[in-house]
C-alpha cells in the first residue's frame, strides 16, 4: 500500500494509558530477537494461551508475538491485525513496520499469528500440489463441481487440525488479546485492526470494554450479515473498483481494449489455460489475480500490465497476482492464510447457506459482475463444515468503553464495502465514523487527512469531529 507522508504529532499523556518506560519483559513474555526479522529491533515471543478458554484440560497454544520496540518516550504497546481473517501479524509487521514510524515513536508495535494461523497451530487443510489444484478449479458454477471440491478441502482440515477447528472463531482470539495485553503489562489495549482485524477488535471492546483503549478499525466489517449477504456485498464491491480501475486504465492509454477484452481473457482461459513454469493459469487463477491488484490502486498499474500479456499469451503475471492472493511462497508452499480463513468463517457463524442456495446467488450475479460473480459459490462450503459455529461473536457494543472507538471507511473498499463501516459504528454505540473518499482497502496511510486523524487518536486520545471526511488527494 503506498503511504502518504506521515506529520509528526506531539505527545500527550492521556490517564488509563501506561506511563512511560513500562517493564523490560512483560510478565509472561520472554523476548528475544526474531531469527526471520532483517533487523534486530524485532523482538520475537511466545503466548501461551488455553484451547479451550471453557476445559483447561484440552490443553493449550502457543501463539507467535512480535514487537518492534518504541523510538521515542513510550505510551505503551500497540497491538495490530491487519485483516483475513487468516492472515499473519508476525509477517506482516516484520514487512511493514517502517510504515507505522510516526505510531513506532512512541508506542511498541506488537502483533501476533492468532491461533489457527501460520506460526500459531496453523490450519494447512491441503498438500501445496492439491491445494493449487483446488485454487485453480474452485469457484466452480457447476453445483456438484463446487461441493466434492469442498468436501475435499474441508475434510482435509479436518484431519489435518481437527483438534483446534472448534476454537479458531473469533470470541477465543479476542480472550487471547486480553491474555497478550496481560503479558505486555498494559494497563489497556491499544489497538490498529485492518479489515477482519475490525471485527476482532469490535469483539474484544464488547468482552472487555473497562480494557479497551484506544481503539482504530479500518476497513469495517459489519458482523451482523448472513453469509449469502456477505458474499454479494463484496461481488459487487469488487465490481464497482473494478469498474473504477477501468476508468482509470482507459483514460491512460490502456494497455488492453478493456472489459470485452478481460471477458474473452477468462473464457478463453476457461477453455485452455495458459501454462507458466508447468503451471495452469485458468480462469479462476485471472479472476484472483484481478481480486488482489484491486486490493490497492498502487497495483492497478501492474494488472494492466499482467492483463495485456495474458491476451498476448503470457500468463506470467496474472500467476504472480494471483499467488499473492492465495499466500505460495518461493519454494511452492503456501501459508495458512485461505485455509485459516474459511476456519474462522464457519467456526463464526450458525449460519449455513446450501450449495444450492450459493449457486443460485452466484449465477444471479454473473450476470452483473462476469469476474466477481462466480466467487459467491463459495459460500456454501459451511454447510459441509466439519465443527458447528456460533454467534455470539456477531453481537457487539463498546458503550462501556472510556473512549470512543475510531471506526475508518473508504467509499471504494472492495473487499469491505463502505456500507459496513457506518452499520459497525451504529452496532458500537460508542464510536465516530471516518470517511475516506478514495480507493483500497483500508485508508490508513492513504492520504495525510486519515493518517494524521488517526495518529491523533493515538497519540494523543483526539477524537476526530463527528462526520469527518477526507478527500481522496
């Protein structure tokens, strides 16, 4: 994501916040460096916390905490989930810290691997050689096609982590924060969540909202939508910056002759994919390769490029875009992420839509979304899930928070459509919304006008003014 000059900002004691200093290794946590981080300032630590927060006796977890102590006089801890759910706090910070310089004067920046994913018991439903053979294959718009290709994965993770499938939602990975915020001796949790990390946040002020700090969530999720609802506010999400990357794209001499174009790409590639490195590139493999470039504008440029080799037959990198997307690594392994991420979904929610029902939803928004509609067959596979869920996660009210919690939206978020953002602050109670008008997912580091409210509200606890709205330059 490209980031817009963060200003510095002076800092403010605020009462509840820990002072400075704070203890050199936090009761529970024993830090050393990590052995994967470029530089030593990266601390590495390890948080035991129960499987089962109900029967200690099914044992425990460990999860995988990183830090990246504060360069100035320290607040305190903040703690970060940038999204999946599924995705990887410890790699991620590690990447990204330097963008988070202006917070990293005066906090510790912390995140984790919640449990369930990569170093934390990660969920791997399938070999990397049957899982690519999945993500090649699957949406499918044929019904029995789409369920044995979920049987398939969903039995996978069943043998492979059948133990911990029933405590990977997100009620238990907000009680492992409040274990962390114990073990990092912060009087609060302060706290940055991306995406899905709004969500868990959400959940941890409605659990423990005398221990809610300061609080961001950009990019909102709002928990109260069924799957099939879900599903088809992000098809057509994903079509609208669709439609605004094409704008975009023909107005700069656009490398392709525009959407009939990326239309035939995908039949074409339906009917015969293009191979690269002994590897398939079909229509599936196109449609998340476009999937992820439309995550950030900073990568619109590179689908354009990827899309004008594909029609010339080089399918180089639309398999590069698309294996961002799926998580594979250099050596052809693949990280937890999509494996986590349909764990927590399902171990989210009673909810369980029938193929039947997702295939009906998915035909209905091809019609209007060629690219994006084939994804909503995907929200059938809950009803072939392995362990129930539970809902009690979909409930959230922070009115019990000191502070108001900052809730972030940008107006063209394809993966977490705007329209959440205001219903998450409305469901919070205690909250201020904060508009992006621009495009991506998550606005933080966008523009200064969101960057500076935010690292306000950090710092110093300024609470934005009600209906602020930042431009998209």
């Amino acid at each position: 994501m490209s980031r817009a000059k963060l200003v510095a900002i002076a800092l403010v004691a605020m009462t509840g916040v820990g002072g400075g200093g704070g203890p050199a290794d936090p009761p529970g946590l024993k830090w050393a460096r990590c052995a994967e981080a470029p530089l030593a300032s990266y601390e590495c630590a390890t948080l035991r916390v129960p499987l089962d927060y109900a029967d200690a006796s099914k044992g425990t977890l460990d999860l995988a905490v990183v830090r990246l102590r504060a360069t100035g006089p320290r607040i305190g801890s903040l703690v970060f989930n940038f999204g999946g759910p599924g995705g990887s706090g410890v790699t991620t910070l590690i990447a990204s810290g330097a963008a988070f310089g202006t917070l990293n004067r005066n906090y510790d920046l912390v995140s984790f691997d919640p449990r369930g994913v990569d170093r934390s018991s990660g969920i791997q439903c399938l070999p990397p050689k049957e899982f690519e053979e999945f993500l090649e294959a699957e949406p499918s718009l044929n019904e029995a096609t789409e369920r044995n290709l979920s049987v398939e994965f969903a039995q996978g993770c069943q043998r492979n982590a059948g133990r911990i499938l029933p405590y990977v939602g997100t009620v238990n990975a907000a009680k492992d924060m409040e274990l962390l915020r114990q073990g990092l001796g912060d009087p609060k949790l302060n706290y940055l969540g991306f995406s899905y990390g709004t969500h868990l946040g959400a959940t941890y002020a409605t659990l423990y909202p005398a221990k809610t700090g300061r609080m961001v969530l950009d990019a909102a999720l709002d928990p109260t939508v069924g799957l099939l609802d879900q599903s088809k506010t992000q098809v057509l999400g994903f079509q609208k910056a669709y439609e605004n990357y094409l704008a975009d794209c023909l107005r700069q001499n656009c490398p392709f002759g525009g959407n009939a174009a990326v239309v035939a790409l995908l039949d074409q590639l339906q009917k015969k994919p293009l191979v690269v490195n002994g590897r398939e590139v079909t229509d599936d493999t196109a449609r998340s390769a476009i999937s992820e470039a439309l995550y950030s504008k900073a990568t619109w440029p590179l689908l354009s490029e990827a899309l004008a080799a594909a029609i010339k037959g080089d399918g180089t990198g639309l398999q590069s875009l698309a294996d961002q997307y799926a998580g594979r690594q250099p050596d052809g392994t693949y990280n937890t992420l999509l494996s986590s991420l349909n764990a927590v979904l399902c171990a989210d929610t009673t909810d369980r839509p029938t193929f039947a029902q997702s295939e009906a939803l998915a035909r209905d928004l091809t019609k209007v979304s060629p690219i994006f509609g084939p994804d909503a067959a995907s929200a059938g596979i809950c009803s072939i899930w392995p362990v129930p869920g539970e809902d009690t996660n979909k409930r959230v009210d922070a009115r019990g928070t000191a502070l108001p919690i900052v809730v972030v939206g940008a107006k063209n978020d394809p993966a977490t459509p705007y329209v959440w953002a205001p219903k998450l602050t409305a469901e919070l109670g205690n909250a201020v919304l904060l508009t992006f008008e621009g495009e991506g997912h998550g606005a933080y580091g966008q523009t200064a006008c969101i960057t500076d409210a935010v690292d306000a509200f950090l710092i110093n606890g300024t609470v934005p003014k009600k209906g602020t709205v930042c431009p998209a330059t």
